[in-house]
C-alpha cells in the first residue's frame, strides 16, 4: 500500500481525524464518452507501436 492508497482509506474511514473529501459541486460530471476526453488506443494501434521497436 502507498501513501496515497493510506490516505484515501483513513479519509474514507476516519473522516473526522484525517478530513472528508471535498464534495462536487460542478452541476453535471462530464460524459466520458464525448470528445476532448481522455484518449482511447485501440489494441492494434499498441502491437503496431510495440512490434515497430
């Protein structure tokens, strides 16, 4: 476990001694699946990439 997995757990579970997670207050969460987010590779973009070494 790293410090980050630490943190999250007692945040998650004492939130009280080690403070609660900020709430969202953005309206909606974006659509992942629109454009501008994060990138998708497809499978034979990657053994294309890998077998070019």
């Amino acid at each position: 476990m790293n410090l980050v997995q630490l943190e999250m757990a007692a945040k998650a579970l004492y939130p009280e001694q080690f403070g609660a997670w900020p709430t969202y207050e953005g309206g909606a969460y974006p659509d992942s699946r629109t454009k501008g987010s994060c990138s998708t590779v497809s499978t034979s973009q990657m053994t294309s990439t890998a077998s070019s070494d």
